[in-house]
C-alpha cells in the first residue's frame, strides 16, 4: 500500500519539473501551508515507568516507518506545553540523528498507535507538522514529506558530526507545486487517508497479535496452560 503511495503521489505532483508547472499550479513554500511545533525537552529524571509516553526518534525505522518499540515512558513537568501532545494520524518529523548516512534525519512518520498509552507526547528530536489549509490533511501531508524530493532538499539543512542535527527552516523552505484551485487536491487527500486508515488497521491487528503472543508463549511454555487435549 505504501508503494501505491509513492506512485500516486508522484503520478499526481512530480510528473513534472518546478519550472515547468502547469498554468494552472503555482509554487509554494512549505512556510506558507504548514506550522510547526517542537517537543519536549525532558530530563532524566523524568523518564519513570508511567502510563504516559513520549514519541522518540527510535520510533522511525531507516526505511521510514514505524516502530513500535521507540516509545519512552514518563512523568512530565508541569512545563509541559499543549502543543507539545500528540494523537493519532499526528504528523512527525526527525530533526537528529545518530547514524552517520542520514538514514533517519528528515524522515516523517504519521503516528498509527497510541499502543494503550493514556497520553503521548513528542521528544525534542522531533516536530510536529499541521496543516493550514483544510484541503491538505495529515495524509497527503505525510505523502509529502516522505518524498524522495524532500529528502533530498533536506539533507543540505544537516550538520553536526557525531550527533546529526536538522536547521528545521529547511522544512519551511521546501517548495512544492500545487494547483491554484485547492479544491483539485481534495480528492486525492481524501484517497490517502482511505490508505493509510487500512495501513492502521492493519497495524494494530498485528500489535493485538504480538501482545497476545507475548501473554500466551511463557504460560504455555511453564505449563499453566495445556492445550494438549484441545481438538483441533
């Protein structure tokens, strides 16, 4: 599905050069369509067992998707900051790295599972990405920003040598065609989200199944349960 993405997307917004939009598109900078929210910058001390987490860089896999095991529980401050909460289909973008090839730096990720957390929050290695303009959503939003386009763009904005850092004005300096007439876009948003959505599903049916793995396999293998007379 997500290769169907791709292809959509590219079909639709880069079957052409930016110099050679159609007359009916124009050229904007990311700056002009988006806002963007920092994270939390925690300490240590903060990071206690809780029914709370933050979402962290861990979280972004080198092939741009999600992994569930990145999450670290904490006790916030009082701090703490609204824009700093994060829920479902929330759009995210790494801005360190400590993989020398820039594997993870400028990656997005939308958020598919709160994985039963009561409240999640972003790390400050990340930000958060929202729309201004209600015919983009958080899925053609996140279409765009995992472009092969915008890696690229974004990899000129990363310095650092050991610890990788992203100058987030590279994000806003992103240009991008989009037909004057907004409304043209609505659908194919509209077609994302139906995607992505099944992507969801998806993934948490199979959590639902890791989790019951993991709660089954050490009670089979102490023998507190017996399915040896089970007929299957």
């Amino acid at each position: 599905m997500r290769k169907l993405i791709k292809i959509m997307y590219k079909d639709y917004f880069e079957s052409f050069e930016l110099e050679n939009i159609p007359n009916d598109w124009e050229i904007l900078n990311m700056e002009s369509i988006i806002n963007i929210y920092n994270g939390y910058s925690y300490k240590g001390n903060e990071l206690q067992e809780s029914n709370c987490a933050m979402v962290t860089i861990k979280n972004f896999n080198r092939d741009g998707s999600f992994r569930n095991d990145g999450f670290k529980e904490i006790v916030y401050s009082n701090k703490i900051k609204e824009y700093h909460f994060i829920n479902e289909n929330d759009v995210l973008i790494s801005c360190t790295d400590v993989t020398q090839d820039a594997d993870i730096i400028g990656n997005c990720i939308i958020l598919l599972d709160k994985q039963n957390y009561n409240e999640l929050i972003m790390s400050m290695d990340l930000v958060k990405i929202e729309s201004t303009i209600p015919e983009i959503n958080n899925f053609l939003l996140t279409t765009i920003f995992k472009s092969y386009s915008f890696k690229k763009h974004i990899l000129g904005y990363v310095n650092g040598t050991t610890v990788l850092h992203l100058d987030k004005k590279g994000i806003k300096k992103f240009k991008i065609g989009l037909p004057k007439n907004l409304s043209e876009i609505k659908n194919i948003s509209e077609i994302f989200e139906i995607i992505y959505k099944e992507i969801q599903c998806n993934h948490k049916e199979i959590n639902k199944l890791v989790n019951l793995r993991d709660t089954l396999l050490p009670k089979l293998m102490s023998g507190k349960i017996n399915v040896s007379e089970i007929n299957i």
